[in-house]
C-alpha cells in the first residue's frame, strides 16, 4: 500500500530535528527531506536521526537549475547535482527531485541543451547510485522560476527518450490537478512518476503558491488517486503544503489533518471507481 510522506517544506518553521521527531510521532510513514534543513542539522546526524526514528525518505528536494541565472556556472551546479544524488544515495531516497531551470531570456532549444547535457551526466550516476532523478513540470502560470518543462506530456516524452529508471517524473497535485486533460494523460505518466505531491487549492494554481489542507479546496483528490491506482501507481503520497492559510497553521494540527484527510480520500477514490476527475 502506498505510504504517506510529508515535505519538509509544509512544516517551514521547525527546524530538521522538530520535523522528524513530530513525524514520526504523528505516525508519519516518510519525509520529504529540504536540503537545506538538513544541511543545518548535519547529514551524518540527519542520517542518525531518520534511523533512530525508523522514517524512510520519500524524497531530497532540490537539486537544477541548468538555465542559469544564479552565481554559479553550468558545470558547477551539475556538479551541485550530482552531489545530491550521492546525498540521496546515503539516506536512501526515494528520488532527487530536480528543477529545470527557467527558460528565462533563452531560446527553448538552447535550454533544451542545457538540460540534456546536465541529464547526461546525472543519469549514470543515477543509475549507479540506484537513486531516481525526478523531474518535476509545472504549468507555465505558475512555475516560470523554476522550469521550461511546462507540459505534462513533453516531460513525459523527454523521459521515455532515455529510457532508464533512474529518470522520472514527479506529479504535484497543486499544479495539475485542475488541468482537463490530467486523467487522459496519467495511462502515459504513471509508468515514469518517481512521486506524487499531495496538496489542495481553492483556486488555480500562480506564481505564488497558495495551498491549503487536503479537502478543503476545489481539487478533485480522491478521483486523482483512483485514477493513479487504476493506472498502476505503487509509491509514495507526499503531502507539500505552503501558502498563508499553512503559514499561520499549527504544525501537530497540519500533520494530524494530513493524515486524516489521506485516509478519507483513499477511501472516497476505493468507493468510486467511476468517478470522472472532472465532472
């Protein structure tokens, strides 16, 4: 059965310890590790910490930015990357989830380029490692920061041109869950899918994230994990909460409401296995 993971990035405030300490004390199955939180922590105590609490990583988020526009060159944060992905390797992550990059001023082919020369040094590495890279599209309104992959099924076509386990994709559902096309798309995707994000939204998806509880907003949840079931979908839900209403919630709340709300839905998708994503 599909295990219930939560982001780090819902709980902003604590610090990597508090996370893990409340995760599990909540019952949580996974996390979804924030670098940088766990750099602050210490990885080798991270690694201490996760084992003594018995947590398995669902993800180690982020890894990208091949298009440029930071302080660093291309090679360097290749080499960020690939760093990463052995980080990955020693917590045993379910997958690195990589950002593109921003298109930015660049022509699409060119930042085609960059990212399939970055691709082509993580992915042995990758498959060495035995660690997924997970590519993570979002739809251009709201992720121009992050990625030029802005199509579900161009994301879906790059990956099956490699051809290898250890590239694959990552579903969010703030991003994707009002898109029309979604259910037809997901027979193709969910073979590639390393993870799927689980938020709500009272509204479509912009630049600045708004999410709110699972089941309080507009999105068709349980269809989505009906579908996701129907199609084959084995791995982890990672719940990836932030946004003002989150910003002012209280995190044992959050977490005790994840769950619940995880389990309703699980049940409300077991109960209707006719029901459209969009009515």
């Amino acid at each position: 059965m599909a295990g219930l993971a939560i982001c780090e990035l819902t709980t902003y405030r604590w610090s990597f310890e508090e996370d893990v300490q409340h995760y599990a004390a909540a019952g949580i199955e996974g996390i979804g590790i924030w670098r940088q939180k766990l750099a602050d922590y210490g990885e080798r105590q991270g690694r201490e910490l996760l084992a003594e609490h018995r947590l398995k990583v669902s993800s180690l988020f982020w890894a990208g930015g091949f298009t440029g526009g930071g302080d660093q060159s291309h090679g360097e944060v290749v080499e960020d990357a690939c760093d990463a992905l052995r980080l990955a390797a020693t917590l045993n992550a379910g997958c690195l989830i990589v950002h593109s990059g921003a298109r930015a001023m660049h022509t699409q082919n060119h930042v085609r380029r960059l990212l399939l020369l970055a691709l082509d040094k993580l992915i042995p590495l990758a498959e060495q490692l035995n660690v997924p890279v997970a590519l993570e599209p979002m739809p251009s309104v709201a992720g121009v920061d992050w990625t030029f992959l802005t199509c579900l099924s161009d994301a879906a076509d790059l990956v099956a041109r490699y051809n290898t386990p250890a590239l694959r994709l990552v579903l969010d559902t703030y991003y994707w869950g009002l898109d029309p096309d979604l259910e037809a798309r997901l027979p193709i995707l969910v073979p590639h899918l390393a993870l799927v994000q689980l938020a709500d939204s009272k509204s479509p998806p912009t630049r600045e994230p708004n999410r709110c509880r699972l089941g309080e907003g507009q999105l068709p949840l349980a269809a989505i994990l009906r579908s996701l079931g129907q199609n084959g979908y084995q791995g982890d839900y990672e719940v990836e909460l932030m946004g003002e209403e989150i910003e002012t919630s209280d995190y044992g709340d959050l977490l005790t409401h994840s769950q619940q709300a995880f389990d309703s839905i699980r049940r409300a998708a077991a109960r209707s296995p006719g029901v459209p994503l969009r009515p």
